[in-house]
C-alpha cells in the first residue's frame, strides 16, 4: 500500500485472510485495496476524458468494470452491457431522421480552425485600421471580412521576423479589436467589445464528466466554471457528475486543464466509527436491622385479662391437664398462646420480663431482628458501528439518541367576547358566551432537540499520509430541573484535532454519568461508629454508572496529488469596453 501498488496489496491481504479467518481486518483491509484500485481507474479514465483522449478513458473504464461491475462509480459513468444493444438502436433511429434533412452530415462539426501560411513574415505597415489588418492577414494567406462596428484609425505597424500568432495577436491589439474564423482561410474582424464578442464569437458546448464526486463537490466545480472563467451558460447535473459548458474554445480548453487538477488533487476518507455504551448498576445491602422501637407494659394484668376474657378454653385446658390447676395467670395465658388457641400481639412481641409480682413487666418491640446480605449488580453493553466516507475536508456528522418535542410556547385561537355584553345573548337556545368559549382553540409551538450523541468529523489528508479529524463531539440529555415547565437540557462538548495515520484509530472515552448513594439505618451511637456497623446497623448503597467509549479509524481511499500547485494555463483575456 506504501508503494502504492494496490493489486499486490490486494492479493497479499487475501491471502492472509485465508491463513488466520478470524481476523476481520484482514478482509477489511483487502476490501480497501479493491475499492482504492476501482477509484484511481475512475479517476483516471475522466482525467483522460478531460484531456482529450476518450479511447483510453474507456479503456480504463473498462478495466474498472472488470474489477467490480457492481460498483456504484463505476456503474454511473459506464453503460450496462445489457443496454448497449438498444443504445445502437437509438442511434441508429437518430442517424436516420439526421438523413432525411442532410445526408452529407455524417458527425458533429467541430470548432473552425484556421490554416495560416507556415513560417515568419517581416511587416512594415502603415495606413487605417482595416488597410493594416487586412496586409497583416493577408501575409499569411488568411482573408479578412470586417464588421461595421471596426473603428477606423491610422497604424503603423513593423515587425521582424515574427510568426502569425505573434503578428495577430499585436496587430489586433493595437486595433483594439478581435477575429473569429469564418473558415479556414477567412476571418471576421469586430470591434472588441462583450456585446460583439456575444455576437459574433463561435461558442463551443462540452459536456465534462466528473466521476464520483458528491453534488455539494459538483456545485463548487460548477461556481469555479462560472465565476473564474466568466463563463454565463453553464448547466450543473449534480446528480450525473456533468457540467454543459458553452464557451470560446480557448476558455474550454483553461476549463479542462483546470478541472483535470482539481478532479485528480481530492482525497476520500472512510471513517469507521464505532461507539461503545457502558452502564452498569451495583446495589448492596448488608447489615443486622436491630428494633429501634422498646415498650413496656404490666405483663399480670395483661394476663389476667386474657384468662378473663377465655375462661371457658382454661377450663377446658385445666380439666384436659395441659394446665395445672394451681399455675397463674402469666402460665395459663402463656399456653393458650403457645397452644394457638388464643391470638395476642402484645404477649406474641414479648422479649422478655424484669420485677416480680404485681410489678411483673414485659418488655415488647416492633419487629423482629433481621440479618440482610445482598448484592444486586447489573451490567449492560451497547455497540454501534456505522461507515461514513468523505472528502477531503468535507463534514461529516452522526447522531445517535432521540428528537425530544419541547413546548417552548403557546396562543389560543377563536374568538373571545365579553361576558357582561353577552349576558342572556342566545342563539337556538344555547348561550353565546359558552360557544364562543368552545371555539377557542390552544395550539403549542413545538421544537424538537436532539438529545444523545452528536459527533461531527472533518478529515484532512496530509502530505505525510496522516489524516488530521477535526472532532466536534456533544452529548445532551434532559436535566432534572425545568424553568417555566421547559425542560431544561444538560449538555458536554468536547472540540479537537486529532492526528493519526492511515488504518490507526483515535479513542474517545467519556463518563456520561455517576450516582453514589447510601442509607444507614441502626441504634444512635453503636451504628455511627466503624467496626459496629455491620452488626449493629443495616447498610443499603447504590452505585450507577454511564461511560462512553468512541473509537474513531480512518483509510485514506484515495489518495491526494502531491503537487503543490497546478499548471499555468494562458487563456485569451478580453479587453475592457
């Protein structure tokens, strides 16, 4: 690839992939090759079209299609073999209409092309304009016609030794005036002014073919015809990689040479880009979950209370013998419990007894003890991969995410009266006021953002070979807050250049978000302190984070001239009126 020799390139890649299957840039890289060796032929073929040698650029077209006959450059400027035959077909009907008016007329006439007398001449003249150009022409075997418009001024006129382009070019200069063929032995001689040169100068009309180049590229080819050659009629087809030029034939040839540079002086790039999204969620709880709530209560008259209020079942247990007879109440109530007989919260939530007697107290709490050990962890991956191919220092952006419809503001249609004027005002029956009110109509303003990510990338191909990306990288979202019921947008951005050679890749890492949080909840005291917290509180943390993660790889696909400046190119300049 460094020697620029792209079939072996090709082959060597090939074979590697068949060595080691696995590795996909194997594959990638010879897909790359391919794609470079079709491009190059394209270009060549229209660089060759624009010189003037058609047979070569089929030739290379053709090359082109044997490669990939699939491919999209190659199939937009060369005709499918399946339509060649109806392609004759309609040349064939077109050449017969063309007979009916002129059988004599077998191709398109080309532009008229003088054939002066070889050699130099040496001219002594003097006399009027016309008298002057006429003896100037007339040396080398060219006849003049002269327009109305031709001033008529003395001249005097010598030269040595100088040929016909040199003699016409002074002579009619001095005159302050221009020729045009007629044929090739006779010329029109004018007054040089634009509305004559609009009159009587021979326009030629190309069609130059600029093959692969995007319709913003082929607009800005179109805007150098116009504006730097002067050139009014000029028809861009964006979408066909054309541009129909009618100008003077010296203009058309500045034009070929110039957009042969500028079609061969472009770079391509294709950016592979691929995302990583990276969140992940860890909860944990662990921790002894102690009562944090003690009563205390009279556990005899509590008692007392439920053999009272159950005295038929301690009958029935004391005859049974599953209570004996002499037990007390704290006994008896205890074993219609135990025994599920009888239902009790306050007893049942009991975790112990202090005194003696009628100062018998018990001690409850709200909930049980508790021994937590938890761990809830979640991890998700995301992966996006897209190409993007562009020119040199064209713009390229790609967003992920979501369009958020905002109500930035509303108004209220219909029509509204006043209550007071329209007081008992009905119509069929139905009160005035209350239509009108039905008539109103709230319509909101809506705007959509866009909310994720949003990367913009322009490539620059060095003269290195390395490829400098001029990264725009935002990332927004919704904030928690909102001003006016508007949402109010959170928003990062990150701008750079990055340098990096042919196939290596530049790594964006970003942490979109992270959330900390923690409850304790235990005794006050014992469950601040560390080393009792674990068994004297109940600890619940939470961890969430968001990374991102952009891997950025560029391949130069086509490669940019080396030199630095173009050819210098002398066109006829026309002189001011």
């Amino acid at each position: 690839m460094d020697r620029n020799d792209l079939a072996g390139a090709e082959k060597q890649f090939l074979k590697a992939s068949k060595i080691i299957p696995s590795r996909a840039d194997y594959i990638q890289a010879a897909a790359l090759a391919h794609e470079h060796r079709v491009t190059e032929l394209v270009q060549q073929a229209g660089r060759a079209r624009l010189l003037g040698h058609p047979e070569k650029a089929d030739a290379l077209l053709a090359d082109a299609r044997r490669l990939d006959p699939q491919n999209n450059i190659v199939t937009q400027h060369a005709e499918p073999a399946n339509r060649q035959p109806a392609l004759h077909r309609q040349i064939e009907i077109r050449d017969a209409q063309q007979n009916l008016f002129s059988r004599d007329i077998n191709h398109i006439a080309g532009p008229i092309a003088l054939v002066p007398a070889a050699g130099n001449k040496e001219l002594h003249l003097r006399g009027d304009t016309q008298q002057v150009l006429q003896g100037v022409f007339s040396q080398f075997g060219i006849r003049t016609v002269f327009d109305d418009s031709t001033e008529r001024k003395q001249l005097r006129l010598d030269l040595d030794s100088v040929s016909y382009q040199r003699a016409t070019d002074i002579a009619l200069s001095m005159a302050h005036a221009f020729a045009t063929p007629v044929d090739d032995h006779t010329v029109l001689i004018a007054n040089d002014t634009t509305e004559n040169r609009q009159r009587l100068e021979h326009q030629l009309q190309e069609t130059v073919y600029v093959p692969g180049f995007t319709p913003a590229q082929m607009k800005e080819l179109g805007t150098v015809v116009q504006s730097v050659f002067d050139v009014k009629k000029a028809s861009v087809q964006s979408n066909g990689g054309t541009i129909a030029i009618r100008a003077p034939e010296d203009t058309l040839s500045a034009i070929n040479l110039t957009l042969a540079d500028l079609v061969d002086g472009g770079a391509e790039v294709v950016l592979d880009i691929s995302l990583y999204t990276v969140d992940r969620t860890r909860q944990r709880n662990i921790g002894v979950q102690l009562p944090q709530q003690l009563g205390v209560y009279n556990a005899e008259s509590a008692a007392h209370d439920i053999v009272t209020a159950n005295q038929s079942l301690v009958d029935q247990a004391i005859a049974q013998g599953l209570v004996p007879a002499d037990a007390n109440d704290i006994t008896i109530a205890l074993a219609l419990i135990s025994s599920g007989l009888v239902q009790s919260s306050l007893l049942a939530n009991t975790i112990g007894f202090f005194g003696g007697g009628l100062t018998l107290s018990g001690v409850t709490t709200n909930a049980a003890t508790t021994f937590n050990l938890a761990l809830n962890s979640s991890d998700t991956r995301a992966l996006d991969t897209i190409k993007l191919r562009l020119s040199d220092r064209e713009t390229g952006t790609f967003r992920s995410g979501t369009r958020y419809p905002i109500i930035t503001s509303t108004y209220s249609s219909g029509i509204t009266g006043n209550s007071s004027s329209l007081a008992g005002v009905t119509i069929n029956g139905v009160s005035a006021q209350s239509l009108l009110n039905q008539a109103s109509v709230t319509i909101p303003q809506i705007q959509f953002e866009d909310l994720g990510l949003t990367l913009k990338a322009t490539p620059t191909v060095q003269k290195s070979g390395e490829v400098s990306m001029q990264l725009d990288l935002k990332i927004e979202a919704l904030g928690t807050a909102a001003l006016n019921n508007i949402p109010v947008l959170a928003n990062r951005q990150f701008i750079s250049t990055v340098t990096v050679g042919d196939g290596e890749s530049a790594l964006l890492a970003s942490s979109l978000s992270k959330t900390e949080s923690a409850a304790i909840s235990g005794l006050p005291g014992l469950g601040e302190l560390p080393g009792f917290q674990t068994a004297t509180a109940n600890k619940v943390s939470e961890q969430d984070t968001s990374e991102l993660v952009l891997l950025i790889t560029p391949h130069v696909v086509r490669h940019r001239k080396d030199n630095t400046v173009g050819p210098r190119i002398a066109f006829e300049q026309r002189l001011p009126d």
